[in-house]
C-alpha cells in the first residue's frame, strides 16, 4: 500500500467540512436524479457526521428536477384536442421562447405551429407576468427552481433519514451576504443547525435571483462561487467540489496525455475543456471558486476538487483512517492558501514526485531504445525482399489513411493559427494530398533500389590470405531529432527501414498531432507487410524533451544522433552527448550564375524554380551569388523574373552600388525560409 502524503494527512483532521455536488453529480444524463451517487454522498456524510464531523452542503439539481415537474404539469393542463394537435414531441422547455401574448382561445384556422405557441404562452407566460421576450427564459428556470427545491429536498431527506440524520433546506441572495444584519441571522442559523447536529443544505434562491447575468462585481455567480463564499464564511476547514471529472487536469481532459494535476498552484496554468450540459459553472468556475475557497485571510485551508462519480471520493480524503489499497495516487487536486505550511508541503510532494517521475522517464528512454535495438536485428536478418514490402505497406498506408492523417494535421494547423506561428512554420507544418502522395512516391522509389545492405564497396588484399573488405552494414539505432515538418517522419523512416536500422524520432510540438498519427500508420504498416516479424517498436516516437535528455545518456544503446535544426540545437546535442552525432551547418542555400552562363531564359527557369519550389525547405535557395560579368548580361532579367514570381530580394553591399537591388540585407548570411532571398 503506498504511503499516504503528508498534505492530504492533513485533511483528515477538518473538524468542518463543506460539499458541494454539482448538478452533473447530482442529475443521469437524461435530468433524473441519479440515486446511486446521491446515495454514495449520503451515506459518506453519514460517516463523517457520526466521526463527529460537521457538515455543510451545497447542492445544485432543483432547476433540473424542476424542469421535469413542470413539464410534466404542462401535459396535464392541456385539453385533449391539444394533445392531438401537438402530438408526442412537446418540449416545455422552449416555452421560454413563446411570445407573451394575450389569453385568447385559439381558433380552427391556426396552424399547430401557432396553436403551440399560443398554448405554452398562457401556460407558462401568463399576462400578469411583467417580464421581457429577453428574460423569459431566466423566469422560467426561475419557476423550475422553486418547484424542483421542494422535490429536491424531499429525496435528500428520503436517503439522510434512513441514516437517522436531519437536514434543513438555506436558501439564499446574493443580498443576504451584504445586509449586515441577513448576515448575522445567516451566521446564527447555520452555527445553530451544526450544533444540533443538523445538516444545513445550501443553495441559492434562484425564484428571486432568477439566474440573471453576474458580472465580476458579484459575490456569487455559481453554485461553485456560492459553495467557496460559504466555506469562507461559515470557517469551513475543508471544502469539496464534486464535479463530473477526476480533478484539473494540466489540459481538456479529452485530449490524450491529459495529467490530472494532484495539486494546484497559484501559478498554474491549464488547458480548460467543454463545461458539462448540466448546471452553470464548468472547469475554470471550479478553480476560481477552489481559489477563492483558500485565499489569504480565509479560515479553509484547504480546497479539493474531486470526481462526484467516484462513489468513495469522500470517505478517500476525509476518513480518519487511510485506505490506499484502491488508489494509487492522490484523488482530486488539491489547493491550498498561498503561503500556508499546507502550501509548502505540498509543493515538496511535487518537487520528490518530479524527481520520481524524471528516474521513470530514463527507465522508458532506455526500454524504448532497447525494443528499436532489439526490432533492427530482426529487420537486418531480412531479406530484401520482404524489407521490400515493408515499404510498400508503408506507401500503400499512407495513401490510404490521407483522411486520418489530415484531419490530426488540422489540429496543428488550428493551433499553430491560435498561437500565432510564423507562415514559415505553418508552411513547412501543413500536410497535403500532393504531399502524401508524392511521400508515398518516394518511399516506392526507394524500395525499388538494389539492397543498399551487404554491398561490397571496396576490397584489398593486405597480406597472403588477409582480405580487408569495406562491405555496407547498419549503422544501428538512429535517433534523430527533426523540426515541425511531419512530412520528415515517413522519409526518415523508409530510408531507415531500407538500410536495417531501428529509429528514435522526436519531432516538433507543432506537429504533435500529424506525428503521432503519422507514427501509427507506419507502425500499423511494419506489422502488416512484415506479416509480423517485425514489430511496430522499431520505429519510437520520442514526446517529451525529458526523454531526449535520457536517451542522449544512452551511448551503450544508440548509435548515432542526427539532429535538424538550428546550429543552436546542434550545438546543445554535440555538448551534451558522447553518441556520434551528424551535425549539420545552417540551411543557407546558395546558386551561382557564372560569367559563362549565357541564357537567361534558362538561368531564370533554374533560379525561380530553387527559391519557389518549396520556400521553407531548408535547401530552398537563400542566397543567388552572381558574376560580376553577369551585371551586363543576364543578371536584370534573372532578377525581374525573381521578382515576377513574388520574390522579394535583397541586397548585399556590392549589388546596392550597382543598382541590381533598393532593399539592402540585414546579414549576409540568413535562412529566410520563405519567399525572400539575398
């Protein structure tokens, strides 16, 4: 059983506890009470309460369960005639939307269209009603809440009295916290209720509130807000959230790699999702109420959002004795006062778990290494004939998953729009269906190659009976490190499966989607055309820079780093490795037009071609170096065809004087990587 932290020991001894179920907690999908986690709560807070434990709840689901009574009564003060015309699909609901018109009987010649309209206007909308067209549907949920508290109430009192508990309903304004005087009756009402050992139910009075717009001004917008200005205000040690999720996760808990977040610091940032169908609030509600719970100079120490549908969630943070033999890691996130011991012990977990965390890290870059080794001996052993088909199958898999692959690539697009990345990088980042299939091209090209293994390049006889042959072989496991072009990932891998070598590859995070997608599709591919042999490990996709880190210390497994990037990264690999490393110099790509070159259609066509082909390649033409002879020659007409195809060039200090330019070049050495050149 793994030992329990320190931080969360220290929940255990609240001696005043505040919960609060969120209408996705307390409702099924459909708006039905769900009795299951209703009884879980129930029964969790009937431990804590007999452990002597005081308890406040905040619970959400009266405009939900309302909804359905006056839907319900809706049908039942319709006159047969109506029911035939409206037939089995009415949506009370949208009575919100009617309009507001008069009490008048409807005629014969009105539509069903119109006979719904006016049916559900008298119903719901009556006359005497002041209210907007603007504010019908705050007023009808308005409606729902004061019919559903009592419902709501009555199951709550059903499921605690069987605990032998006693609850009482506390409905409150926004008003009520700032009357001085509602303040101090609310003060003695609930400090009243918990010494009698009464369970206070808190919700807001949304029949007087209406649901209407807040604005940042107001103290509560949510039954979240509500549930941290009470916690606050009622000197709660411990305030739970349930929620429909496991806790804040470090991004939209749809997204894989999505990390629950055991604890929230005030500097944290995340990703936030979709808020459920149900209720008001959502993730960010929930944290900024979690921060609110907990600010400095508040009572509650501590604040945890957890999952509602764990139906032992409670009894896991606040039971006096731990129980870890169902859980592994810590349920929900915790926040907790800036500032506080609570605080710093807990950013003390986090810094031990990061280093527990960085040796797991290095365990799986050396697995990972290992599997590619291990999959590369098998793939040397191969004929070329079946290393063959293993390229085919990828070709084949490219072209018939294009759908799957550019849909992730979407994804990177949209981001990379959202985050602003330059048009250079969305260049060289953007997939197409030229490109997939002039991939797939490619790899068929080099599958149709003689096998480049085994290969005999040169052979001398050094003494009698002593041969020295230099014969090609694998070099091994290659990791390579490529930038956001996941148009890189199927050509280093067909030459790498050509050649017999295991593959380590870390791409970009621009193209985290497209890379991983593309990386499944080759896998699925290796499996297939080998017919098995080989197995999709022998291509590893490399996603975190920890990782990269720990595999640069893996000098005994890989065989070779190739890093493509800039002469910084370079750099940092040759430093920071004792693996071979195959650096490269900077992308900057230059054409020479020599004074013998005579034929400026021709030069033109070479010249317009290296630069616009493909601008953010990196042996796109960066720099055109030209004779000096070639200034009364074809120099002007090489560079108004430039020009002509949208090339902006500039100008080194030799072709300013000579007028061959008007924009001088900042440096004479630059990989532009779009439309611009020197």
């Amino acid at each position: 059983m793994p030992k329990e932290l320190e931080s969360r020991r220290a929940l255990r001894n609240a001696r005043r506890v505040l919960i609060k179920a969120g209408t996705s907690v307390v409702a099924n999908d459909d708006g039905r009470p769900s009795l299951t986690r209703l009884g879980s709560i129930c029964e969790q807070i009937a431990e804590l309460h007999r452990n002597g434990v005081q308890i406040i709840m905040v619970s959400s689901g009266a405009t939900g369960m309302g909804k359905r009574l006056m839907r319900k009564h809706g049908r039942m003060n319709m006159t047969m005639a109506e029911v035939a015309s409206f037939g089995e699909n009415i949506d009370i609901d949208q009575l919100s939307n009617a309009d507001q018109g008069g009490g008048a009987q409807r005629t014969r010649s009105e539509s069903g269209d119109a006979m719904s309209e006016r049916f559900f206007s008298e119903v719901v909308n009556a006359n005497e009603r002041p209210h907007s067209m603007h504010n019908a549907k705050k007023t009808y949920d308005s409606a729902c809440a004061a019919a559903g508290q009592f419902e709501m109430m009555n199951l709550y009192n059903a499921l605690f009295s069987q605990m032998e508990i006693s609850a009482a309903q506390v409905l409150l304004t926004e008003g009520d916290f700032r009357n001085q005087d509602h303040l101090s009756n609310l003060h003695y009402s609930i400090e009243r209720l918990l010494n009698l050992g009464i369970i206070p139910i808190v919700n807001e009075n949304d029949a007087i509130s209406a649901n209407r717009g807040y604005t940042e001004g107001d103290l509560f917008s949510d039954n979240d807000s509500l549930a941290a200005l009470c916690a606050r205000s009622f000197a709660c040690d411990l305030c739970i959230l349930l929620t429909d999720v496991d806790g804040v996760f470090d991004r939209p808990p749809s997204e894989k790699g999505a990390k629950l977040l055991s604890f929230y610091s005030q500097e944290q940032s995340v990703g936030i999702g979709e808020k459920s169908k149900h209720g008001r609030g959502g993730m960010a509600s929930k944290i900024s109420a979690a921060q609110s719970a907990v600010k400095p100079g508040s009572k509650t120490r501590a604040c945890v959002v957890v999952s509602g549908t764990d139906l032992n969630a409670i009894r896991s943070l606040t039971s006096k004795a731990y129980d870890g033999t169902d859980q592994d890691e810590p349920k929900g996130t915790l926040f907790a006062t800036p500032g506080s011991p609570l605080e710093q012990q807990a950013l003390k977990e986090i810094a031990a778990a990061k280093l527990n965390s960085e040796v797991s890290i290095s365990e799986d870059a050396r697995k990972m290494a290992t599997a590619s080794r291990d999959e590369a001996r098998k793939l040397q052993s191969l004929p070329h004939s079946e290393r063959k088909a293993i390229l085919y199958a990828v070709a084949d898999a490219l072209e018939a998953q294009k759908d799957t692959l550019l849909k992730a690539n979407a994804i990177d697009l949209e981001n990379a729009e959202k985050d602003g990345t330059s048009t250079q990088l969305v260049s060289r980042l953007k997939l197409t269906d030229s490109k997939l299939a002039t991939l797939s091209s490619g790899i068929r090209q080099i599958a149709d190659q003689s096998d480049p293994l085994g290969v005999v390049k040169a052979k001398r006889e050094v003494a009698d009976g002593l041969t020295l042959s230099q014969i090609t072989v694998p070099i091994g496991v290659l990791m390579i490190i490529f930038e956001s072009r996941p148009d890189s990932m199927p050509q280093i891998s067909a030459l790498a499966l050509a050649s017999g070598n295991g593959l380590l590859l870390k791409g970009g995070k621009e193209a985290a989607h497209s890379n991983e997608a593309i990386h499944k599709v080759i896998g699925d591919a290796v499996e297939a055309g080998s017919g098995g042999k080989i197995k999709r490990d022998i291509i590893a996709l490399v996603t975190s820079r920890g990782q990269v880190a720990d595999m640069l210390k893996l000098d005994d497994v890989v065989d070779l780093v190739i890093p493509r990037g800039s002469n910084a990264l370079v750099s940092y690999i040759k430093a920071n490795t004792r693996i071979p490393v195959l650096g490269h110099a900077d992308g900057v790509c230059h054409v020479y037009v020599d004074k013998s070159a005579n034929d400026a259609a021709v030069i033109s066509k070479i010249v317009v071609d290296a630069k616009t082909d493909y601008p953010s390649a990196c042996n796109a033409m960066e720099t055109l170096l030209l004779h000096k002879d070639t200034l009364q020659t074809v120099a002007m007409p090489v560079l108004m065809n430039l020009r002509a195809s949208g090339v902006k060039v500039l100008g080194g200090p030799k072709a300013m004087s000579s007028g061959l330019c008007d924009v001088p070049a900042k440096e004479m050495k630059c990989e532009y990587g779009d439309l611009t050149c020197m």
